[in-house]
C-alpha cells in the first residue's frame, strides 16, 4: 500500500506565480508612465519654450512701434496703450497665461535674461517714455525721445539674446525629446522580450513539462517524473504529478492484491447482505415464537459456522428462559432451563450488552461456566432488542477457537434487532386477537342479553302463571297463556338463528352492497315488510374491516326494527362519495332517543350500534319521533377511510 501523499501546503505571497505577474506588470507600468510623463514634460516646455519665443519676438515690434508712435506724436492715450501693453507682455513672458504656458527656468541664464531685460524697461526704456508722454514742453519731449532712440538698439538686442537662449534651451529639449522616444520604442521591445521570456521561464515550460509528464503516464510509463524547478503554482503542480506517479505506480505494484482484497470483501458483503435478506424474509412470516427462534437459531449457526447456540427470552420477574437450542447436551439444557439474569454469562448479556469470549481460559479459573465444561473454546453472546430495551438473548458457542470481527459483531446486532421485533410484532399479533376476540365476545353477550335474556324472563313470568292456574285448575287461563309460550318460544328460537347468522356473516369477495341486499331480503321474508336498497356515488370501495363492520350496524339496526318497529316498509340509502354514508329509515311507531339511551340495559342493541361506529371511527346519529319512524344514519368521513 502505497503511503499517503504530503499535503500541499499554501504558498506565502511572494513565491506565488500572481505576485511575480503582478510584479512584473507594476514594473512595466511604472516604467513606461515614467517615460511618458517625461516625455509630457518635455512636450510641456517645448511648447511653453515656443511662447516665450513668440512673445520675445513681439516684444521686439513693439519696442520699435512704441518708438515710432512717439516720434509720430500719436496722443497720450495711444502711447500710454503701447507702454501698458508691453509691460504685460513682458510679464506675460516670465508667467505665461491661460491656455497659452509659458516656460521660464527658475534659475540659469534664460532666467537671469530675462531678470535683465525687464530691469532695462523698468529703469531705462520705460522712464523714457513716460517722460515723453508726461512732458509738457516740446524740447523736454524731444529731449526724452531721443533717449529712448538711443538706447532702444541695446535693449532689441538684450531681447535677440533672451530669445536666443531660448531657442539654445528648446534644441536641448528637442534632442532630450527624440532620445526619449527613441528609448521609449527599445523600452517596448526589450519589454516585450522579457514577458515573453518571463512567460516561458514561468507558464510555458512547466506546462510542456507536464504534458510530458501526462503523456508519458498515457503511454503506461508509470516511472516518468516532472522536475520541480520552481517553488511557485507549477512547482507545487509539479510536486502533486510527481506524488500522483508515485501512487499509480504503487497502485500498479499492488493491483492484484487490492484486488483480491476488494473481491474477498465484497464476497463477505454480499453473504451478510444475504444473510441478512434470508434472516429478516424468515422473520417477516407468520411463525410462532418457538418456531421463529428456532428458524433464527439455525440460520446464524450456519452462517458463523458455530457447533452450538441457544435463544432465551426474558420475563418480566427477570427469569431467563430457554426456548430453542441446537447442539447443546441435556445436561445443561436441565441445569439452565430458567435462569436469574446474574447467573450465567447468557443473562449479563441482557444487561450489559454484547459479551464475546475469544478462549474461556483467559478468564477467571474461580468461575464456573457450564459451556466451557461442555468443550466450548470461544463463545458470543449477543441481545434481542425491541424498542431499544433487552427481551432476551442468543449465543453462539465454537469448539475452536473463534474471533467475531466487527463487521460480523454489527451484522449479528442487527439480527438481533430484528429477531426482537418479531418477538414483538407476533406477541402484539397474539393480543390483538385476544382483544378481538373479548370484544366480540362481548358483543355477543350483549346481543344475548337484549334478546334472549329477555326473551327467557318472559317465558318464566308465563311459566308460573301457568303453574298458578294450573293449581287453581284454571282452565281458561291455561289456554290464554300457552299461546303466549308458543310464541315466545318462537321468537327466542329466531333471535337465537338470527345471532348466530350474524355473527357468522362474513364478506364475499368484499362484497358490501350483495350482503346488505341479502340481510334485506332476510328481513323481508320474516316479516312480509317492504323494503328498497339505494347505492350511488363513485367513491373507492372500503376496507374489508369497515365494510363488515357497517354490514353489522346494518343487520343491528334491521333487528331492531323487526323487533321494535313495527314498520311497513324499509328504505336503505348508500353514498359511497368523498365520506361514506349510511342510512337505514322505517316507517313504524318510533320512539325517544332519549328514553332509550337512559334505559341502557333494554335498549343494548343501540349500544351495540354505537361501539361499533367508534371502531370504525364513524359518527352514529339516531332520528326518531313516536308516531313518526325512525332513522338510523353512519357517517364515516373521508379522513377515516382505510385503503381497500
């Protein structure tokens, strides 16, 4: 067996194959933004490099036209217009305006030239001409004028040299700019190279060592092996194929055993499952309980192969009795007949549970066990369950030494379970039939005592009345009264035929509406009544317990109208719908309800009735006025009705 696979235990972050692509990615990212904001920046001043160019330039016309509009003698607001202008633009040169950027180093020659230029306009070029627009006198104006003449070449040519350091800053730029796009196109491809190197370092070569590896292990080469190059995803991928070869050849090497092992345990499997199937079938049958431990005992020695075995059941005093045995000699069969549950090792079993003995001699020498005397070696002892509580046990006795592995320890448990149940289910059978019995037998003694009993009274009260006027030799009276015996003799003999018809009544193929039809015809013989039968709806038929129950109510409530009613005719309605419904009406003399049930004893043919009805689980209702007939209706409602 080959041993088990180390578990692949979660990589710390930065050996993971994601964090190494993450990496890889910020980096790039990081270096390409890096260049491109450079480059931005470089475009930026360029552009700002331009507008101070453009603005220098202009600042050049407008020095000259500021100079002609004085000499032209253009008006005051004019020239004041020129000067403002060009004091904005200058300024506008160093600071730049919206939309427009303008770019002047914080320090350097471009700066300190610019420093320069706008001391000449403030101190020089601009004094100048204010001092023509503020004069007054034409030779003071001339006079300024010619100041501003004279020094304007200096200060155009400060402005060419500003403008020239400029254009000197912006070809540096320029060339900055071109080196860093060329160096952004190599940046791309040696990127480019690098992931696809990266990915084959990383993916592509583990992943083609592996379908290698899978390949091999498809051609039957159980010996190939991936090497585990790397401590990240397809490392540890690597190191899971690697263990999965290494058990499919260890596999390989111990199929045959596996295999054998797997068979021989399905073999056994399958023989408790029979078992099991053959125990509980037999189980399941209608066997007393001597014959079903007996059958039970049989089995289970013949599966474990045991040289003897009994079944004993436990009473309610605690008294273990032996019911069945096999291969057991007499002598103890005499000695352990019945036995307390602390006397042998059979009765501790029912207490504390399963009890095995591997071989009696490892236990205690002082104690005597009447099966180790009888050559038992080894011997188990297991409980017969019913409702989770002991009612006996059964035991199992080897001649040689014999160990009960688990899965045979569970199956005989579970026999055991079994076994019980049935003791139970047939010991349950047993007291139902004893209820059914007590209770029809009741039935039968009330319905004797309605009738006959009555009946009996009746023919003593006639009988000595007959004797008195017998002694008074009265011959009158004597031929009064031995009608009335006759009679009552009469109806005493048909109240005991019409007993024992009913409780022999019994249902033909589950027949209702044949024999409720023949108990009316009965009816119609014996007393010449008219009577009528009417079934309908489409209800499922009921169970054959219910129907004779409601075949007996019938032949109840038919009685009582021969007996009582005095009826002419009989109507007998059947709805068989979602509930079933009974009703039985005469047209005779009727009678109170009430009266009646308090009576009790003379009227025992309504309780009758009645205790049928609540076996059915059906609601009896009984209608009935003096003068007015009588109307006896069952209802059985829907959630009472068994299956046919």
């Amino acid at each position: 067996m080959p041993a088990p696979a180390q578990p692949l235990l979660p990589l710390p972050p930065h050996k993971r194959l994601t964090f190494r692509i993450l990496l890889m990615t910020l980096v790039g990212l990081g270096l390409t933004m890096t260049a491109i904001g450079y480059t931005l920046l470089l475009s930026w001043q360029l552009e700002g490099g331009g507008t101070v160019i453009n603005e220098a330039g202009s600042l050049r016309m407008r020095a000259y036209e500021l100079g002609l509009a004085m000499e032209s003698g253009h008006e005051r607001s004019d020239l004041q217009h020129h000067i403002e202008r060009f004091g904005q633009i200058l300024a506008l040169v160093q600071s730049g305006q919206a939309g427009e950027p303008s770019f002047v180093p914080a320090a350097g020659p471009i700066h300190e030239q610019l420093l320069h230029v706008q001391d000449l306009w403030r101190q020089h070029m601009q004094v100048h001409a204010r001092s023509v627009l503020e004069a007054d006198e034409p030779a003071l104006r001339r006079q300024a004028l010619q100041h501003y003449l004279r020094e304007l070449p200096d200060f155009v040519g400060e402005i060419n040299l500003l403008v020239a350091y400029v254009e000197a800053d912006l070809a540096s730029k320029t060339t900055w700019l071109r080196l860093c796009q060329t160096a952004l196109i190599f940046l791309a491809l040696a990127a480019s190279i690098a992931v696809l190197y990266l990915l084959y370092l990383w993916i592509v070569g583990p992943v083609r060592r592996l379908q290698a590896g899978i390949a091999g292990m498809s051609q039957n080469q159980p010996g190939v092996r991936v090497v585990v190059d790397s401590e990240d995803e397809f490392g540890q991928l690597a190191q899971a194929f690697n263990q999965m070869a290494d058990h499919v050849q260890g596999v390989h090497r111990t199929l045959e055993e596996r295999v054998a092992e797997k068979t021989a345990r399905l073999r056994e499997q399958n023989e408790e499952v029979g078992t099991l199937y053959e125990i509980t079938d037999f189980l399941s049958g209608a066997h007393a309980i001597e014959a079903l431990c007996d059958g039970f005992l049989k089995r289970i020695m013949q599966r474990m192969q045991a040289d003897g075995g009994t079944v004993r059941i436990l009473d309610e005093r605690g008294n273990l009795y032996l019911t069945v045995h096999d291969g057991i000699s007499d002598k103890i069969i005499d000695e352990e007949r019945c036995l307390k549950i602390g006397d042998c090792l059979c009765g501790a079993a029912t207490r504390e549970g399963v009890i095995l003995v591997r071989d009696f001699r490892e236990l205690d020498t002082r104690q005597r066990y009447r099966c180790q005397e009888e050559g038992a070696r080894s011997l188990g002892i297991f409980q017969i369950l019913a409702r989770e509580q002991a009612i006996g046990s059964f035991s199992l006795h080897f001649r040689q030494q014999r160990v009960i592995g688990g899965d045979e320890r569970r199956l005989l448990e579970t026999l055991g379970r079994h076994l019980g149940a049935a003791i139970e289910n047939q010991r349950l059978i047993a007291r139902e039939k004893e209820f059914a019995i007590a209770h029809e037998r009741n039935l039968m003694a009330q319905g004797l005592h309605d009738s006959i009993a009555q009946g009996l009274n009746f023919l003593n009260l006639q009988v000595q009345m007959l004797e008195d006027s017998l002694a008074r030799e009265n011959l009158a009276e004597i031929r009064e009264i031995t009608p009335m015996l006759r009679t009552g003799v009469q109806e005493n003999y048909e109240d005991v035929r019409e007993l024992l018809l009913n409780f022999r009544s019994r249902l033909q193929d589950s027949n209702l509406e044949s024999e409720m039809r023949k108990a009316l015809a009965k009816l119609q013989r014996q007393t010449g009544l008219q009577g009528h039968i009417t079934m309908s709806g489409d209800g499922p038929p009921l169970a054959p317990e219910q129907q004779l129950q409601v075949l007996f109510i019938l032949q109840e409530a038919l009685s009582n109208i021969r007996k009582h009613a005095q009826a002419g005719r009989v109507d007998i309605v059947v709805e068989n719908g979602r509930d079933f419904c009974l009703t039985v009406r005469d047209d005779g003399h009727g009678f109170q309800p009430d009266q009646a049930r308090a009576q009790g004893a003379e009227h025992v043919g309504l309780r009758i009735m009645q205790e049928r009805a609540g076996r059915l689980g059906a609601q009896l209702d009984i209608d009935s006025r003096p003068g007015q007939g009588s109307c006896v209706t069952v209802r059985l409602p829907r959630q009472e009705r068994l299956v046919a």
